[in-house]
C-alpha cells in the first residue's frame, strides 16, 4: 500500500473512534460535561476532515 492510502486509513479509523467516544460520552458523562466533551469530538473530526481533505490533494506518492 502507498503511503498516501495508509494515512488516509488511519485518519478515518481516528475520526471513527471519535465520534464513537462523543457519542459514549453523551451516555456516560452527566449533561453539560457530555455536551462539551461531544463538541470538542466534533470539532476535532472537522479539522481531521479539512486535513484529509489536503492530504488527499497535495500529498505526493
């Protein structure tokens, strides 16, 4: 596998066992920690996102 592929890989196994642990934490945590530790989840997938983003376009092989 090139290289480009196995990042791509790992950062949708990193996105993937966050949102899991975003959603857990709704679950577990009592309300207002919940919310925040679930946001924080989402906002750290969206910078992972953007950052996929540009290595898909601009990572050489």
């Amino acid at each position: 596998m090139s290289k480009k592929k196995t990042i791509l890989i790992i950062l949708w196994a990193v996105i993937a066992l966050i949102a899991i642990a975003s959603a857990v934490s709704l679950i577990v945590f009592p309300r207002w920690k919940a919310f925040f530790l679930a946001g924080s989840g989402v906002f750290l997938m969206l910078n992972l996102f953007l950052s996929l983003f540009f290595i898909r376009n601009n990572f050489k092989d």
